[in-house]
C-alpha cells in the first residue's frame, strides 16, 4: 500500500511538472506583438503625412530645426478672397505706391540662413498680428471676417513657433534681427492705415516664402 502510494505521488508530480513546461512554451511573448503594433503606427504615421496631409491641405515649414505644420491652402485660399475684393472695389482701394516695398520679394527672405528663419518667421507673425490685422479699418464685415480668419491662422502658427523658442532650438541672431528692422523701417515710412494696406497687400510675397522653404 505504501509502494503504491509512492507511485501515485512519483506521477502525481511529472503530471504537474509537464503541465507547468508545456503551458510555459504555449505562453505568447507579448513583445513581439508589441514591437510588431509600434512598426505598424510608424508606418501608418509616415503614410498619413506623406499622402493625407497634403491632401488636406496641410504643409510641414522647415524653419532650422523647427518643424510647423499648418493648413497653408487655407490661408492662401482666403488671402486671394480678400484680394479679388479690392479687384472688385468691394475692399479699400488697391495700395498704389509700388516703388517702396515692405517685404521686398521671396527671394529677398529665401537668403535668410536656414538656423535664423524660425527667428526671423517669429518677428513676421507678431509684425502681422500687432501692426498689420490689428489696426485694418474697414466698415465691410466680409472683408472684417476674411482679415480675422487669417489673423487667427497667423496667431495659431505664432503659438505652435511658441514650442520651439521654449525647447531653444528658435535661435535669433543679427542677420534676422537686421532683415526685420529693415522691413519694420520701410513700414514706419508711411503713414497709418497706408502702411497697414500696403504691408496686407504683400502679404502674397510672405505666403510665397512660406511655401518655398523646405
């Protein structure tokens, strides 16, 4: 009787023993499957920019080692609204002193070095948005309400370029502190609500640096 009790406890044992090796090797790694989940949202993330985004609309400005992205078709699409206004006569009248130029050409800011254009693009939009959308005049609330939607596209991008002075990778030196007393100088020359006009109707040369920069 005791032999036999042996045996039943000797088996008793290799049962459990091989239970707890065949559930050990039947037990998933979980990391695989993790590592495999996080490639799948990389991937996906890469696709998403590279095709959806550009279809929305939504363009990545490479400022140094700042990256925005915004919805710059939005903001185009709205200037040549406020524009094809003073076309129509609907708007203030069309700025008529094109000898003094405010911000030049593109090709005047595209010199910029690429480690000052965040700096300088910073001078830019607090220019726009303290100097230029602020202090427009106008009795036409559709013009009112286009001039707002792109102070308020304008004040959005100034916020996000926030991230980058906070993480110190905004870097301001003399050649953007120059440019932009220089644009600041050509401004103050004129008089009132004809430098807010004039520096609204350049804002196309902005826009165009803005999608030229890579």
């Amino acid at each position: 009787m005791g032999a036999l009790t042996s045996v039943v406890t000797t088996l008793s044992k290799k049962q459990k023993s091989g239970l707890q090796n065949s559930s050990s090797k039947s037990m998933p790694d979980p990391c695989p499957k993790m590592k495999g989940c996080f490639f799948s949202l990389c991937l996906f993330s890469t696709v998403f920019l590279l095709f959806v985004l550009p279809s929305l609309g939504l363009k990545r400005l490479h400022l140094g080692s700042c990256v925005l992205s915004m919805n710059f078709q939005e903001i185009r699409n709205e200037f040549l609204e406020l524009k094809a206004m003073w076309y129509v006569g609907v708007c203030q009248a069309e700025d008529e002193n094109l000898d003094n130029r405010i911000l030049k050409n593109s090709e005047a800011l595209q010199d910029i070095k690429p480690t000052e254009r965040c700096c300088f693009f910073h001078h830019l939009l607090r220019f726009y948005l303290d100097r230029v959308f602020k202090n427009y005049q106008t009795s036409n609330h559709h013009i009112r309400r286009k001039v707002s939607s792109i102070a308020n596209s304008f004040l959005g991008i100034k916020k996000e370029l926030r991230l980058c002075h906070d993480h110190l990778i905004c870097h301001c030196g003399e050649e953007a502190k120059e440019k932009y007393a220089h644009i600041l100088s050509h401004f103050e020359k004129l008089d009132g609500q004809k430098a807010v006009v004039k520096a609204l109707g350049e804002l196309d040369i902005l826009l165009r640096w803005m999608e030229r920069t890579k």
